[in-house]
C-alpha cells in the first residue's frame, strides 16, 4: 500500500479504552491511533478529515494536560451544526473513531458500563464548532479550525475542473493528487495556525 510519505509523520493519539482492557482486545486497553488509521476508515486525505483528526489531538491534549491517558469513553462531543449539514458527519466520523463517542449507533454498554451511545450531539447551543468534555472532571475545551489561511496550489483548481469533466490525462491526475495531498500536509505543519483550543 502507497501513501504519501507525511503521513507517518503526524502526530499519533493514544488511549486507554475500558472495554478492550475488560475483552482482552489489547494490553491494558492502550490503543493508538494515526492519522494513516483515520484515511483508511474514512477513504481519504483532506483537509475536513486532517481538521477532524488535528483538532481531536488537540483537544485531548488539552483536556488531558495533566499527562494522564486520555480514556475512550470518557468524552462528550458536542457539535454546533446538524448532524447533515456540510462536512458535520466527516467530522463527526473522524472524532467517533478516535474517541469512541456516538449520538445514537454506538456501543450501549455492559450491565451499565463501557457505554459509548449518547456520548455525542448535534445542534448544540454552543459558541464554536465543537466542544470535548471530559466526563469524569467536567473539564471542557472548545475547538475551533480554521484552514483558510493555509491556501492550495492554484493549479488545484483548473486540473480538478479537467479531473470532473474526465478530460484530464494520467499526468494531470497524478498532479493534481500531489498538489491536494500537500496542501494536507501543510495543514499538518501548521496545526497551531490553524486550530485554536480554549478551556470553558
């Protein structure tokens, strides 16, 4: 499987999830994820998934500041959009993946534990796009990603146009590939531009 080179130079998160300590799925139940494990499930690199994923390190970083292992299970996400509005559910997939929070489709438990359902919202009256809360301390942090002002090469533009009318050649394809992935990376190299965390 080839996959451009940056990708296994992303940050990776690492958990500690209850339920696969109580299964026996991983020692522990210390799991980690990479940004490479997100584009699988989602199927592919941009800059909606690369937010989605920066903004969850970034969150659990800051909810977890006090060094411990962040716990999968342990964490509300609320969302200021609707589950269907724009890239909302991408969103939504990436930070259900990693954290293990759902609204309604997830894991509902066992004799009262390990539940991850009713751990995720949508519409929520709140002041950014997402908040994370830690469910153990209630300590909260609101998220907000912003990648405007890391640009595409503008050639993007003219080789996509060629790519959606099927006109473009294998050359223009490959290119066009290349110039979408870098502008991800850049998103990566620029992760503290374009993301803001505050406590609330």
């Amino acid at each position: 499987m080839n996959y451009p080179t940056f990708f296994d130079n992303t940050p990776s998160i690492t958990l500690k999830d209850p339920l696969s300590d109580f299964l026996g799925t991983f020692e522990e139940g210390i799991i980690e994820f990479s940004y490479l494990d997100i584009v699988k499930s989602a199927g592919h690199s941009c800059p909606t998934v690369s937010g989605a994923y920066l903004s969850t390190v970034k969150a659990l970083a800051a909810l977890y500041s006090d060094g411990s292992t962040p716990i999968r299970g342990n964490i509300f996400v609320s969302f200021k959009a609707d589950a269907l509005e724009g890239v909302a559910g991408v969103i939504a997939n990436v930070i259900s993946q990693i954290t293990g929070a759902t609204e309604h489709s997830g894991f509902k438990g066992l004799n009262g534990n390990f539940a991850r359902n009713n751990l995720m919202e949508f519409n929520a009256e709140i002041g950014s796009e997402v908040i994370f809360k830690r469910l153990d301390t209630g300590k909260t942090v609101e998220v907000t990603y912003d990648p405007s002002s890391v640009g595409g090469n503008p050639k993007m533009q003219e080789l996509m146009g060629k790519l959606m009318q099927n006109v473009a050649t294998p050359e223009e394809k490959k290119e066009f590939g290349k110039l979408w992935q870098n502008r991800v990376e850049a998103i990566f190299k620029n992760a503290d531009k374009v993301i803001t965390v505050k406590e609330v």
